[in-house]
C-alpha cells in the first residue's frame, strides 16, 4: 500500500532553523499537508502545498516539494521552544489521507 | 467557536467490555473520521462517514463498530472483539476549502486503556 516515511525525531536549538523530512509513494496526491500535535491533543493543519508547486511560504514556514523524487520538506524558521511537537507529513487525497508516523521536535535553550 | 468535542478523555476498560467514545461536531462539516494513534505510528483509519446514515470501513475497522444518525454526532463502540484496544482515539472532521484542498479538523481525542 501506499506509504509516508518521516525520521521520528529532531533536535534543534531554539533560534535556529528546523527542517522536517519526508518521503511519499502515492504520486496521485494532489495535496500534501503538515499537521502539528501538541502533547495530549488532537493534531491541527498547520500548511500545505498543491501538488503542482515546488515552494510554499508561510511567515515562518517554507515547504519545499519535490515531485518529481517524492519528497517533502517543512522548514521552520527562528525555532522557539512552542514549537516543540509532532508534526505529521500527509499525503493521499479525500478519504485516503496517509500519515508518516510523525516527526516529534524538541527545541532546547 | 466551532469545534469537536471528544468524549471522555480518559477512559479505563476491563477486557470483555464494550466502550463507546463520543464525538460531537458544530462545524456543519457532512464527512467525519475515526483514527487510531499508537506509539511511533501514524494515525490509522477506523471508519469514516460523508453522510447521514451512511458510513465506511477504513484500514482497521474490525473490532469498531460506529453509527450516524446525526449530522453532528458520530460515536465509536470499541468492541471486545477488538484484541488490542488500547491506544489514542481521535474524531474528526473534513471541510473543502476553495482550491481544492480537504482540511481535516481534530478533536483532542479519547485515550481508552484497557486493564
């Protein structure tokens, strides 16, 4: 079936960037998202980015897409210690959303 | 503010029983969800719903048992023939926003420990 991979975990120290990676295999998706869990709580839609474009800017997020070798990427500028948390790469579309395991981020003084 | 709500947030069962986990939605949101979270995995589908009165199985449905009568409402019966039921149980809800994308909006979910 068709899968998303994530490396589970990231350190970075508060002020510099994070960038979070992922690889997909459903290459129908037309929409590829990032979701964010705090501890103890439900997951919320942090960006996403259309199939067909390579770069997405959001204030301190950048997605990058590679379509063509199936990798996504978020990019977090001037990481702050709320920023620690899972985030989710999501590919699929409609009913068939497929979540990587999640990438948990810890930001450290 | 709109929003779901999953209920309880901490639930305990002994192993034979049948639990049911509530989600209530104020969205007007018509396709709802059921995931399952475990430890270093990503978030499974258990069943999901378009409509009223309507609903499918995802990739783990056995064990689950759910029911739509209401557009706002779509609870979970955690059955005892589900073997391993113990893990993060989250609701949610999809809407299409104008571009084309579908955003799901969570609940904060249901953690159901089996002793």
């Amino acid at each position: 079936g068709e899968d998303v991979e994530q490396s589970l975990f990231l350190s970075v120290r508060e002020g510099d960037s994070s960038v979070i990676n992922c690889t997909y295999t459903d290459s129908s998706s037309t929409y590829l998202y990032w979701y964010k869990q705090e501890p103890g709580a439900g997951l919320q839609l942090l960006t996403y980015i259309f199939s067909n474009m390579d770069m997405k800017q959001d204030q301190r997020l950048t997605v990058l897409l590679n379509k063509k070798d199936k990798h996504l990427s978020l990019r977090i500028a001037d990481t702050q210690t709320g920023d620690s948390a899972i985030y989710f790469c999501v590919s699929g579309g409609y009913n068939k959303l497929i979540f990587g395991a999640g990438t948990r981020l810890a930001v450290h003084p | 503010d709109g929003g779901i709500t999953q209920s309880p947030k901490y639930l305990f069962r002994k192993e034979g029983q049948n639990v049911t986990l509530s989600c209530e939605q104020n969205l007007n949101h018509d396709a709802m969800y059921w995931y399952r979270q475990d430890p270093g995995q990503g978030l499974r589908l258990i069943y999901y719903s378009q409509i009223v009165n309507d609903f499918q199985k995802g990739d783990i449905a056995e064990g689950y048992s759910v029911s739509r009568e209401k557009k706002e409402s779509f609870p979970l019966t955690v059955t005892s023939a589900q073997k391993n039921p113990t893990a993060f149980y989250l609701c949610a809800s999809r809407r299409g926003l104008r571009d084309g994308a579908n955003v799901l909006t969570f609940g904060a979910g249901s953690r159901l420990t089996v002793l």
